[in-house]
C-alpha cells in the first residue's frame, strides 16, 4: 500500500469520504479507483460507486485476486443499497470463497452477509438459511456480529419463529452496542418493536382481538385448525394448505370456518363466492364442483359435509376452528400481508388472489410503495413486488480497513 | 553523478536464483491505536514503526514501546544517523528525531504512489509501490538522481553492507530481495511464509531485517541470509 493509499483509507476508516476522495481523486490505479467508489458509496451516490468499483475490479491484475474480490463484495453491498437484486449470487459466492482462501475471513463472512440478505430480499428463504449457515458470528468484529443476527432473526421471523427471533435480535443488541453504530442500534430497535406490533387479529363473534406475532405463533401450535386469512390457507397440527392462488376456494374455506361450528347455506356461499346475487341451477352445479375441489385439498385436515341447507366443516383432530385476519382492513393491508410471506408476486397474481381488479391492486401497490414498504424487482412483464425487508440494515463498507495490499 | 536507467531488468525471471526460505526470529506487537505497520527503521537502538497516525519506538530487546510521536506517517521511513524521515502522502518529511518536529519537506518522487524509505550516502532512496521503481533522490529537494526497475510492487528498501535490498508484496506473495542497484537483476530471494506480507524493510546493520506487517499492525524480525553472490 503506497502513502496516499493508505492516508485515504485511514481516511475512510475514520468516517472521512471527502477527505478519502481529495487524496485519491485523480489516481486511476486500481486500489485507487477502489476507495473511490467505496466513498462514493458512504455518500450515498451509489450509480457513481458501482462503475468504479467494477473499474477497480478489472484493473487489478488477473494475479491480484484479492482486490478483485474485494471489489466484488463492495460493488455488491452497492447494489443491495440499491435494491438492484437482478445480478444474483453467484459472483458473490465465489468472492467469498476467494476471501477466505487468501486470508481475509472478515470480509468472506461479509460476502456470505450480503449473499443471505440479498437471498432475504429476494424470498429465498431456503438459500438464506443454506448461507446464514456457514456465517460463524463468533469471529466477526461487533459490527458484522450484529448484521449476521438480525439477518437471523428476520429470517425466523419471515419463518414464524419469533422466539428464535427475539434470541437472535438479543444478540444483535448487544453486539450493535459493543459496535457502538447508531444506525445499527437503532435498525435493532425497530426490529425488535416488529415482535410486540400486531401481526394479526383473531376473528370471532365478539369481534375482533389483535395478536402479536408470538400470539399466532401460539394459535397455529395450539392443535387448532386455522384459516390465515394473512397467508391466505389453512393450517392445522403444522401442516399447511395454501388457497393462495385459489380465491374462490379461499373464499368458501372463509365462509366455512367463519361460521363454525354451524352451517352455511349454499345460497349464502354462492353470493360470497361467485359475487352474483342472481344465482340458479349453473351456481349450484358449479358450487358442488369448487366444494368436491376444496374438500381433496382439506383432506389430511378436515371434511366438508353436506348439510341440508348447506356445507359444514368437520375438523379432523382440531376441536376448534380459528380465524386470522390481517391486521388492518384494505387493499392495502391484504397486499402487504400476501407479501409478508417473503415471495416474490406479480401484480396479476395479487389481483387473482385478492379476487380484485389488476388496477385496484396497482393503486394499493402505488400507496405502498410511496411510502417505502414494497419494492419492485424487475421489469414491464417480469416485474415482481416484495415487501420491504422486516429489518433494513444500512450497509457496513468494511472494505477501507483492509484494502489491496492493505 | 545523475542517471536514469528506464530499461526494465534484463535478465528473465526464470534465471532468477531459487528463493530461500525467510527464517522469522521474532514478532512485535500488533500495538494499541496502531492498526497498520506502513513503515519502519531502526536507529541503532530502537525500531521504528510508523503506523498512520503514530511513529512507534519499540525497544528489540523488551518489545516495549518506549516512545511514541504524534507524527502523521503513510508508507516508508528512515534514520539518517540524527533525523528521522517519512513519508506522508505527497511528501516526505524530515523530522526531529527528539520531538517529532518537522524539519523540512521535500516532494516525493512518485506523487504520493510512493512506498518504502532508507538513507544511504547522502541519498534517499523511495520505493514506486505501483511503478515497479526505486528513485534515488536528493533528500534537499525531492530531485530524482536514478531510477532501478523492478518487477514487483516495491513496498521496502534498505542498504545493508554494500548490499540492497528491497521488499515486495504482489498477489498475496510477498519477498525480501536483493538486486543489484546499477541494472536491478535479483540477486538473492528470501520467501516469506504464505500470508505474510512486508509493508517495509529496514536492516538493523547486522544479522536482521526489520518488516512492517501491513494491515497485521506487526513488526517482525527476519535473519538476513549469507550473500550468495
């Protein structure tokens, strides 16, 4: 590492980008170019970053890998800043392994990081898991420490394990704070404010009781069977039936176990389920049809018997039926809660399952994305929405401290 | 007399001599508020460490740090028998060795690319990290007396004996070598193990170098080999 090199990274380390850029500003060699884009990034002008440090990356020699993969791990936490999630992991990967290889295990498990928050981002919560796997936490300096647990804790939480959660957001705390980085500790206080906030309401005929996330967790235990208006399916004993895709089997699922343990009349289920208050002989042929439907999907949990005005649910081994619902009413609040389950989902996708109109839903998504809680991926025919991650970690550029021949 | 050779070194890596092992005698620190080693000297009884911030005095013998100036310091310094000095981006600084004070300040030969310092008869003698280069200067005004190509990132030179010596760390490879200083042949190669690198160089005018650790925050004793040419 040459003498201005070195100043500009102390710079960098101190929390001086401008005075980093000044000493390196008109130098085109690569651990040059290198910190520049990383003090582009900490200043927020992340377009301008990611060119130089893809710049940087095929300025360094084919020999000198490791400011290579370096740049390749920061040009990634760019794009992440950037929700620009197109790229996909496999660059990222094999920095990681490439770090590790020569020697620099900090910023390895730093690659592993961005490779399961972008996997987090993404929905991809089997690939999340796989790669959170292989973070040892217990190496890591304090500021990566507390990433790699909330990074933990918003995957049990997207997997309805908020005990495991509020473990992980423990640990999280306490690293944050041996970190001592504001914006850290306080993206560990919002998550953890994630637990308490209702994560759902339980309807009943006495109306409706709103439940945190540790509430349904209990509910979905409690051996009951569950309709999860949220998820939109059904749950009983830990086996799932998702009607995601299915509205109209959702909603005569809906109607039935709202009205447990009596009956609904087939002239009421029509009405609900195929919006039509004129029926005849067709509706009734046709309901038959979508009941023979729901009842092989409920099978494992439930039977639909025919009564003689209608259609009642017999839970299997539950003696209670439940019913959760988002925890706001709206478009909105139902668009959020489809997306709550970390898949990726196309708008025409949303309109089928809220059994509404393509444009209804665009409004809803608008609102939502006006106010910085979904964003897209993708785009015209392929674009997909997500919902914003539960916990939003600012980036943590740990590249200054150990730059190329650092 | 001033020259510049611009010629890179004639003979071809493959007739290089084999390397030779680095036999490591000794480690010091990484030290407290030193996160980096990015020069070092010795001044007949203390080793010189430079560290960003901070000129470190570490005493071989207890591996104390017995002094410590408040001096600014990026890449390379050196003990001319009274004064220290050292690089610090663009410049290098000539410093009282007693208080830390700046003396003087000349320009350095490669604008702030520069790495590794030593003093030997009335020259300073710069590493060119990225150029490949060593410049003899003239330590009254920044001028360039001679160029020695190498083909290494330069990141130390020392004169020991007669002989020179310069550090290298390229591709996560780093050697100690000695070259001759009229043409830059390599002469004599010592390997220091994987994963150690050399962020400068400074002979303690016997049996040792001295190496800074980079981003390790080490100083490490190494033996000096018999000349073998």
């Amino acid at each position: 590492m040459d003498a201005l090199i070195a100043a500009s990274a102390r710079a960098l380390a101190v929390g001086d980008p401008l005075g980093a850029l000044q000493r390196v500003a008109l130098r085109d060699d690569p651990a040059a170019l290198a910190l520049r884009g990383i003090a582009m990034a900490q200043l927020g002008e992340h377009a301008r970053a990611r060119e130089l440090l893809r710049r940087a990356a095929r300025a360094f020699g084919a020999h000198e890998e490791l400011g290579r993969a370096r740049c390749v791990l920061a040009e990634a936490e760019v794009a992440l800043a950037m929700r620009d999630l197109g790229g996909g992991t496999r660059g990222l990967v094999a920095a990681a392994a490439t770090l590790e290889r020569l020697g620099d295990p900090a910023n390895a498990m730093q690659a592993r990081l961005v490779a399961a928050r972008q996997a987090l981002l993404l929905g991809r919560l089997a690939d999340a898991a796989r790669t959170l796997h292989d973070v040892d936490a217990a190496g890591l300096p304090s500021a990566l420490a507390a990433v790699a647990d909330l990074a933990r804790a918003e995957l049990a939480l997207r997997q309805l394990q908020s005990r495991v959660a509020a473990a992980a957001l423990e640990k999280a705390a306490r690293a944050a704070s041996r970190a001592g980085i504001p914006a850290l500790i306080a993206e560990v206080a919002e998550a953890r404010s994630a637990l308490t906030r209702t994560a759902a309401r339980r309807l009943s005929r006495d109306g409706a009781e709103p439940l945190a996330l540790p509430d349904v967790e209990a509910v979905l235990a409690s051996g009951a069977l569950v309709l999860d208006a949220c998820r939109r399916g059904l749950a009983a004993g830990g086996a799932w039936v998702s009607l995601a895709r299915r509205p109209i089997l959702f909603s005569l699922a809906s109607s039935l176990a709202q009205a447990w343990p009596e009956d609904v009349a087939r002239d009421a289920l029509i009405v609900s389920a195929f919006r039509t208050r004129h029926h005849d002989e067709t509706h009734r042929a046709r309901l038959r049809v979508e009941m023979g439907r729901l009842r092989a999907l409920l099978q494992p949990m439930a039977a639909i018997e025919s009564t003689p005005r209608g259609f009642v649910l017999r839970p299997r081994t539950a003696n209670e039926v439940v019913v959760l619902a988002p925890p706001i009413e709206g478009e909105q609040a139902a668009v959020l809660a489809l997306l709550s389950d970390g898949a990726a989902w196309s708008t025409s996708a949303l309109a089928l399952t809220l059994d509404a109109s393509q444009r209804t839903v665009q409004r809803a998504i608008a609102d939502l994305e006006a106010d910085g809680q979904v964003h897209a991926i993708g785009q015209a025919r392929a674009r997909r929405w997500l919902a914003r991650p539960l916990v939003d970690f600012t980036t943590v550029l740990l590249l200054p401290a150990s730059l190329p021949g650092a | 007399m001033p020259a510049t050779s611009t010629s890179a070194p004639t003979a071809h890596p493959a007739s290089y001599p084999a390397p030779q092992p680095a036999e490591i005698v000794r480690e010091f620190g990484p030290f407290p508020g030193a996160a980096s080693v990015g020069g070092v000297s010795y001044d007949g009884s203390h080793v010189w460490a430079a560290t960003g911030g901070l000129l470190l005095a570490i005493d071989p013998r207890s591996g104390e740090v017995t002094r410590t100036l408040h001096n600014a310091g990026h890449a390379g310094t050196a003990f001319d028998g009274k004064h220290l000095w050292q690089i610090v981006e663009t410049r290098i600084e000539k410093l009282d060795a007693a208080t830390g004070a700046v003396l003087a300040s000349i320009p350095a030969p490669a604008k702030g690319g520069d790495s590794g310092l030593t003093w030997a008869e009335g020259s300073l003698w710069v590493g060119d990290h990225r150029g490949r280069k060593i410049h003899q200067i003239d330590p009254a005004t920044g001028a360039i007396r001679r160029t020695i190509e190498s083909n290494r990132f330069v990141t130390g030179v020392t004169w020991v004996d007669g002989e020179f010596w310069h550090g290298t760390w390229e591709a996560e490879e780093s050697e100690l070598r000695r070259i001759d200083p009229q043409n830059g042949d390599v002469l004599q190669r010592v390997q220091m193990p994987a994963g150690t690198n050399v962020s400068g160089l400074e002979s303690d005018g016997g049996n040792l170098f001295y190496c800074g650790g980079g981003g390790t925050g080490k100083v490490r004793a190494v033996r000096r080999p018999k000349a073998t040419a």
